[in-house]
C-alpha cells in the first residue's frame, strides 16, 4: 500500500549526523520527526532501572510491550519521559548507549516497537531517522537517505557533543565504542544496519552538518516532493 503521508527515511551509524540532521530537516519541511533510536534508549532506561539483564529477552520484550512514554516538545527540544518522569540526562550516557544496543538485537523488542513507530507517520510529513527506517518500518517512503562517516570523525563528533553537556569521555574510549556497536548493529540478524536498496548514500566526512541539510532539502525539491 502506498503512503499517504510523505516520508523520507535517514538512516546510518552512530555519530553520522543523522539526529541532528533529520531534526533540522523536519523542521525546515515543517514535518513530524521520529528519532527512533530514542524508543531503543527508553527501552534500555527502563531495562537499566528495572534491574533486567540484556540477556533475559521475555523479560525485555514484555517490559517494551508495557513502555509507557511520551515525547514532548520544549523549545526546539525534544524531551522523552518515560513513566512520566524526566529521563533527558540519561538518554545519551555510554551505560544507556552500550544497553540500548544490546536490546536493539532482540526480534520481540523489535516487532513491540514496529507499530508504535509507524503511528510517527501523520501529514503533512514525517522525517525518521534510525537503523532500518528505509529497510524496514518505512520500506515505502519516497526518499531514502543512507548518512555516513569516518570512525575518526564520527567519535570527534560524538565527543564534543557529550563534552557541550558536561560529561566527560575518554576519545579512544568513544572510537572503541562506536566500533563495537556499529559491529553489532551491522551484524545482527534481525533488521541490521544497511543501506536500503533505493537509498541514497551520503558520505559526511567531509560535510558539515549545514551542507548535509542543504543537500537533502535540495534533492526534496528536485524530486518535488517539497517547494
Ligand atoms: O540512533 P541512536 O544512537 O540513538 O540509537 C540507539 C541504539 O538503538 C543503537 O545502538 C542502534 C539502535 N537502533 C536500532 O537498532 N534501530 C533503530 N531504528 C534506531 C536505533
């Protein structure tokens, strides 16, 4: 079946640009956003919180069924709750990112997240950035984006993004991490990390986050899919 509302999908790996990119997008569209890696992270809080190991799968497929979240917006920002309490500082922490990756591998996590995603799709638009937007929840959607970068550059970024928040991290740490996850992300069974078949792929090594949007709304409007 064909969408009705448009949808462009951004998909790649950690530190690609793709939050930030996807959030600057939607808003210059005017479009909903879905930061979907955000569901994940809610999904490792709670997991964290609830003391359940990432290798008891009943436990975190019925603790993701029961998530109870909501996202809200707060001056361009997007804040999550998660059992309606305030969980924005430990969204991005290396212990929710590591967790968050882990239960990212279970199928019944994954299937428990499908619809719920899916329901981000409302008019005028929707920009999705994840893992398997273009592959798999929005395998239909109009345009595709497939955003990467150098390891290098990829932890440099991540790096000054969690120091402009007060946390400090270790640089080799990060690259080491990133690696790590990426392996797990691309190499996992179930709904990896790849570029989908009619996906564009864009290359952010050399790209600052500016240029990248202005790339992508460009080829919006070449496709005519905006004005
Ligand atoms: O994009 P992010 O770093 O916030 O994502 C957190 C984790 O969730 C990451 O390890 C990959 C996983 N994820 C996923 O498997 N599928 C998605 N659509 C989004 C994120």
């Amino acid at each position: 079946m064909a969408n009705v509302t448009p949808i462009l999908t951004i998909d790649g790996p950690v530190g690609s640009g793709k939050g930030t990119i996807a959030a600057r997008v939607a808003r210059r569209l005017g479009w909903h956003l879905l930061d979907s890696g955000a569901l994940y992270r809610l999904v490792a809080i709670a997991a964290l919180d609830q003391g359940v190991r990432p290798g008891d799968e009943a436990a975190l497929i019925r603790l993701t069924k029961t998530l109870d979240i909501e996202f809200s917006q707060e001056g361009g920002e997007v804040i999550a709750t998660l059992d309606g309490l305030d969980v924005r500082k430990r969204m991005r922490s290396p212990e929710t990112s590591d967790m968050a990756s882990q239960v990212a591998t279970i199928p019944g996590v994954r299937a428990a997240l499908k619809e719920r995603q899916r329901a981000f799709a409302e008019p005028p638009g929707l920009v999705a950035d994840g893992r398997d937007m273009g592959t798999v929840i929005f395998p239909d959607a109009e345009t595709k984006i497939y955003l990467t970068a150098s390891v290098e550059v990829r932890a440099q970024r991540r790096h000054k993004q969690l120091k402009e928040k007060g946390e400090s991290v270790n640089l080799s740490r990060l690259s080491r991490d990133i690696e790590e996850r990426d392996h797990r992300d691309m190499n996992r069974t179930v709904a990896p990390l790849r570029p989908a078949r009619d996906a564009i792929v864009v290359d952010s090594t050399a790209l600052s986050i500016d240029q990248v949007v202005e790339k992508i709304i460009a080829l919006m409007k070449d496709r005519s899919i905006t004005d």
